[in-house]
C-alpha cells in the first residue's frame, strides 16, 4: 500500500518553499502527499517561531495529535521551530516522533522507517545540504526559488539566524540552469527568496552580487518576470534598484520592512540604517521608477518604545505612503538580545498602537488603489478562477481578475483598471 504523508505549513514563504521540497523528496521516494490527515502515515508540522503567536499555532496542532501515536503512524516537527528548540521539544510534546531542522530534509525518507519503529529522530542543528532543485510537475508558471539560506544580521528582535544558521548563497550557475529548466517547462514568472536577498554573494569566495544575478536570470528568453523578497535597507544599493528600472522582466516592487520609523529603536533593533537613509532609497526608487509598488514591514511595542518613538513611526508611514504593510506586535524570543531589554510595552499598548497604525494604512492604501482607476496595465495571465475571470499580476504586483480567453493564460497582455475592491483589482481588456 502506498504510503501517505500529510504536511501543514505555517509561517513565511520561506516555509512554503520548504514544504515544496519536501513534497518533492517524499514523492521522489514513492510517498504520496494527502489533504486528508486521517488516511496519512506520516503527519508533519512545519513550524515558523517568528513570533509567539505562530509557535503557540504549531503546538496546539501537534498536540491535537496526541493520540496519533496510539495508531501506528509518526508526528514530524520541522523547519525553524525545530531547530531552535532541539529535543527539549520532546520535554513537553513526547508524542512527537521526529524533530527534523530545514537542513535535514533529504534524510527524511530514510529515517522515518525507523521513526515508525518506535526511534526518535532527531536531526538539527545546520550543515551545508545542497538546495534542493526543483521540477515543475504541477504545469507551474508561478514558482518560488530560494537563493540564499539562513541570515546572521542579527536584528536584535529576530530568532531567525537561531533558526536558519548563516548567510550561505547558493551557487549562481545552478540557480540559472534551474530557472531555465523552469522555463523550459512552461514557468513563466520566479520569485526569488531569501531573508536578504540583497545580501546575495557576500558569502561567495566570487565577486558577483544580487544585481549581477538579477541581470544574468532576465537572460533567459521564455521567462517573463522576475519578483523577490526579503530586501534589507541596509544592502539596497543604487545598482539594485538602477538594475530593477532598467530590466523590463523585473517587476517594480519592492518590499523593504523599515520596522520604525524612530532612529532610537531602529539602533536599539540593530536595524544599521537611519529614518533619513531609508528615505533617500525611496526617494531614489521612485524617482527612478515613478511606478514602484513599496511595501514594509512595522513593528510595534518594542521594548522601550516610547509614545514618541511609536508617533515617529506612525508619521513616517504617513509620510511614506506605502501601497501595503504588515504590522506586527513585538514578540519576545528566545536567544535574542531585545529579550533581555528592559521595559516591555503592555499587550493592550501594543494592541493600540498596532490598530492606529492598520487605520492609517488603510485610509493611504484606499487612496493608492483609486488612483489605479483608469490605468493600463500588463499582466501576466497567471489562471483562470472559479467564477470564470482571468488572474494575474500587473508588473507592480497588483493582482488583477478580468474577463478573458484562456488561450491567454503565460502570456502579457494589456488591461485597463476598472474597480477597486477589498485588496483586489478588476479590469477590462
Ligand atoms: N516580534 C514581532 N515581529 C517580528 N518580526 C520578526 N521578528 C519579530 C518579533 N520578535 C517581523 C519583522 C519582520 C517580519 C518577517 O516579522 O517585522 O520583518
Ligand atoms: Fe531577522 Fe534581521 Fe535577518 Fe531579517 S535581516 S531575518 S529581521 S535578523
């Protein structure tokens, strides 16, 4: 019989590529993947521990699992929550058979016979496994592609370098060829991912960096667009955002988390940019590329963050105008520095300044998206939904939904905006 594995994924993309890898070595090994967690012989988590909230999410999944164990099969936990905690996990949750670091994943298959013994498997800690290369077995044209693994910023909130280990950029050569392998079966679009992707090749005994590789993928004839995310303030040069305007497969946006907006937090965050340099990339950005969509990252209640600190923040997002954001509420973490500082921000403080901050965006995002009314777009005809329109994405990351032949589906075509609602674009052709 064959054998079936359900996975859930929480947290970032960085999470949902690695759930795609692991999909693929499963399948590679002649596991089947389910939607249905019953019929499942295997159930893994793969955990995000980016803040309390996700973690908390994760745990009360695993332990709905408890009598799991009873019935023969084996509980995974995987990815960065995994890797923080190690086997201490097993202290509170024992019923988890395999605790298994994103590093890891390839070992699986085989381990897991043994997981289904009775063994525990343990498997953290980081190492240098080659990145997965991926196929596009699903007819894909939109796919994510890791190009950098791990980060060692240390921005003083983040457990992500506990989790993710250094800086390691994968090799350019192999990046490229895969793409094209992409291409060549139909990917028309790839976003390419890393904690700081800006960061691309400093730890790469070559001189090339994020823009060299950028010029070098927009070379590959069938692909038509090129996204990425994260970009860190502190690495977004001139020949960055010079390469985005002049490169018509790359799409302008540009999603640069600027945390705060009060120099005094940005230094306590160890963010290594000012208020005013963050400002002069944007203003740079956008007089390079009148049309650049730039969205952030907010963080509130960090601790000793005053009233005036938060204010800062909140006029530098008025200031800013950013097409979206993601606000998030301060989370302690372990292993970081903020952990250790003093003066935390109340829940119900927190809770204030998170919903002033959402109203405003709001208001500015309403205003961004009317004055799309009326424009022509490109699109990149992506799918057809449900309610029979097209869907895809203008080249400043707008999803758009139209009326519209199939046919049209991996091609660019031009449309018109017509209406704006609830985060969404509809338009003619
Ligand atoms: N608490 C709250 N938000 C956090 N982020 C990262 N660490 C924390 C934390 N400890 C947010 C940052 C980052 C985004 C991915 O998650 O804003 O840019
Ligand atoms: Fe975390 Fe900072 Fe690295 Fe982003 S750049 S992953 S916030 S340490």
């Amino acid at each position: 019989m064959v054998k079936k594995l359900y996975i859930k994924t929480y947290g970032c993309q960085m999470n949902f590529a690695d759930a795609e890898r692991l999909k693929y070595i499963f399948e590679k090994n002649g596991w089947q993947i389910t939607d249905n967690i019953d019929e499942a012989l295997a159930i893994f988590a793969i955990g995000c521990s980016v803040r309390q909230h996700a973690e908390n999410k994760i745990f009360s999944f695993i332990d709905g699992l408890k009598n799991i164990k009873k019935q023969g099969r084996v509980v995974g936990l995987l990815g960065c929550t995994a890797n923080i905690y190690k086997k201490d996990i097993l202290n509170q949750h024992p019923h988890i058979n395999i605790i298994c670091g994103t590093d890891y994943f390839d070992l699986l298959p085989e381990k897991i016979e043994s997981a289904l013994k009775g063994e525990k498997i343990i498997l953290v800690e980081e190492n240098q496994n080659p990145f997965v290369i991926k196929t596009n077995s699903k007819n894909s044209i939109y796919v994510d592609i890791p190009i950098t693994k791990g980060c060692d910023n240390f921005c003083s909130y983040c457990v992500v370098p506990y989790a993710r280990g250094k800086l390691k950029s994968r090799n350019s050569v192999e990046i490229i060829n895969e793409i094209k392998n992409l291409s060549d079966s139909g990917v028309r679009h790839v976003n390419l991912l890393g904690q700081n992707v800006n960061e691309y090749g400093k730890d790469l005994n070559i001189k090339y960096d994020f823009a060299e590789l950028l010029k070098e993928i927009s070379k590959i004839d069938k692909l038509l667009r090129i996204s990425f995310m994260t970009s860190h303030p502190k690495d977004t040069t001139k020949k960055i955002l010079e390469t985005m305007a002049e490169n018509e497969k790359i799409m302008k946006h540009l999603h640069l988390p600027v945390q705060s907006g009060s120099n005094r937090i940005l230094k306590l965050m160890n963010r290594k940019y000012s208020r005013e340099e963050y400002l002069k990339i944007i203003e740079y950005a956008r007089a390079l590329i009148p049309d650049i969509s730039i969205t952030s990252d907010i963080m509130v209640g960090f601790p000793e963050e005053t009233e005036k600190d938060f204010l800062e923040t909140y006029e530098f997002v008025k200031e800013i105008q950013y097409d979206k954001i993601y606000i998030f509420k301060y989370s302690k973490r372990p292993f970081t520095r903020a952990a250790k500082l003093p003066n935390s921000i109340s829940e119900k403080e927190k809770q204030r300044r998170h919903s002033l901050i959402l109203n405003l965006q709001k208001k500015i995002s309403r205003k961004i998206s009317e004055n799309y009314i009326n424009k022509n777009v490109q699109i990149l005809v992506e799918k057809i939904n449900k309610n029979g329109y097209l869907e895809g994405k203008s080249l400043n990351n707008k999803t758009v939904y139209f009326s519209g032949d199939k046919n049209k589906i991996r091609s660019i075509i031009d449309v018109k905006i017509e209406q704006y609602s609830s985060g969404s674009y509809y338009a003619k052709l």
